[in-house]
C-alpha cells in the first residue's frame, strides 16, 4: 500500500502557493484510496489533511458501487452467496487489493514476533507469509458469509450494509492520521498522512459517520437503526485496537497499517450487522 501516492511534501511558505480547498482533498482521498480516474494536483500535507478528512466519501462511492453489483447479480438470479462473491469483489478492484495487501502484511508484521525494525522488514516484502494467509482467507471469508447472511433478509438489507461498512472503513482511516499518531517510518504513505487531520476533526467525522450509519438503518425501525449505529462503533474500535497495537509492536502506522485497519472495520461491521 505504500506504493500508491507520492508522498505529500511539506506545506509551501505563507503566501507561495494558494491554500488547499475541500476539492483538493476529495481528489487527494480518491486519487489516494481509489483506482478511480482522478487527477491530483496537490500532494502537500495541507491537501492530505482535507484528504484523509474526506476519506469517507471515498467509502461511500465504493460501497455504492459494490452495492450496485450485488444487487444487479440478484437481479439476474444469482444466490445470496454469489452476489455476496460479486460484492466482496469490488472494493478489492476499486482498490487494486491494496487494503487486503496490507492486512496481510500486518499479520505476517505482527506475527513475526520479531521487534519494530525486523517486523517493518517483514512487511516490506512482497510475498505473504502464514499469518498473512490465515487472515486474509478469514476476512474474505467473514465479509462473503456476512454479506450472504444479509442478502438472504432482502439486497436492501445487504446493500445499506456494505454502503455503511465502506463508510466505517474508510471512517478508521480519518482517526488513524490523526494529530498525534505518529508514521513508522520516514517514507511510504504512512509518512505521508500521518498526524494530518486535527483531532476535532477526527471526532467530529467519526461522529458524523455513526450518526449517519443509524440514519441508515432507520427505514427498517428502531432497533435496526441502533444495529447500524453500534455496527459503526464496533468497527471503528476494532480499528482502534489494531491501531493501538501496531503502534506498541511498530511505532506508528504505514500504508500497510492503514489498509489493515480499512479491512479491520469493514470486517467488524458486516459481521455486527450480520449477527444482528
């Protein structure tokens, strides 16, 4: 993952260049953590700070997208399961595999046993170790029995659920960049964007997500719309605790960090939705 973008240089001298606008970080966000045809004209911090601010929006597209597939292979009379397939498919195109990428490489880090500097090493490597294998089948396979589990209730069910999961995704990574989480190394896109987005900010988008995911849920009722909302919640600490823990083994977080804890939140809500 932290071969996708140039890293952001530092912002220019007052008065050098203009400042970032709300547009450039939505084209940071999608240029960043999609395959999306965007052109990105910035990569200061200035651009990331609104970016991973925007982060979000970006989940909120590729959870349309992947909700529309998965409701069109309903459609042509395809089983829950194989939509489910379809579904699950989509964000890993929309996102070369890169979030997956990471999450693998996170495990074999993690799992290594080794400390911060032999772990990092671990990661950098392009083949998947054990570790790496055994999560990564058991997320794909929790998201593809998840989103079955909700197509069988009706595709509306499954749809809102993979537009609030992408969401709560992509939600993980406005907090994990952060004013005060530091990079776990100088280069890749970690460095990049780590610590850009105020911690106002951050509150206030994971908030705003939460707040969102319930009023998603609100069609079907009460209880479904504090279903959604607890989804959010229980994905977004997920993503904490796995943050919390990369940052005690490898003292930050790196573009395989944020991919993982993207996975890490999607995963928790699909199946909190889907338990429910």
């Amino acid at each position: 993952m932290d071969t996708t973008a140039r890293p952001p240089s530092d912002p220019p001298p007052p008065g050098s260049a203009p400042p970032a606008r709300v547009v450039d970080g939505v084209r940071f966000a999608f240029g960043t953590l999609t395959v999306l045809p965007v052109r990105v004209p910035r990569w200061d911090r200035a651009a990331a700070r609104y970016g991973m601010a925007c982060a979000p929006s970006a989940g909120l597209v590729v959870g349309m997208c992947a909700a529309a597939v998965g409701a069109s292979a309903l459609a042509l009379g395809a089983s829950p399961l194989l939509a489910a397939v379809a579904t699950v498919a989509v964000p890993a195109v929309l996102t070369r595999g890169l979030h997956l990428d990471g999450l693998a490489d996170v495990a074999d880090g993690l799992g290594s046993g080794r400390p911060a500097e032999g772990a990092l090493e671990v990661m950098r490597r392009s083949d998947i170790g054990p570790f790496g294998v055994v999560v990564l089948v058991l997320a794909l396979l929790g998201q593809v029995a998840a989103v079955a589990e909700l197509y069988a209730d009706g595709w509306a069910h499954g749809a809102v659920a993979v537009v609030v999961s992408a969401v709560v995704a992509r939600a993980a990574l406005t907090l994990a960049t952060r004013e005060g989480v530091p990079a776990a190394r100088p280069e890749g896109l970690g460095a990049a964007v780590a610590g850009v987005v105020p911690v106002r900010v951050a509150a206030a988008t994971g908030t705003a997500v939460v707040l969102a995911a319930g009023g998603a849920g609100a069609p079907w009722g009460a209880y479904a719309s504090v279903r959604c909302a607890a989804a959010a919640v229980l994905g977004l600490c997920a993503a904490q605790w796995l943050l919390a823990r990369c940052r005690r083994r490898l003292g930050g977080v790196t573009g395989d960090v944020l991919g993982a804890l993207a996975e890490a939140a999607l995963t928790t809500s699909l199946l909190v939705l889907a338990l429910g």
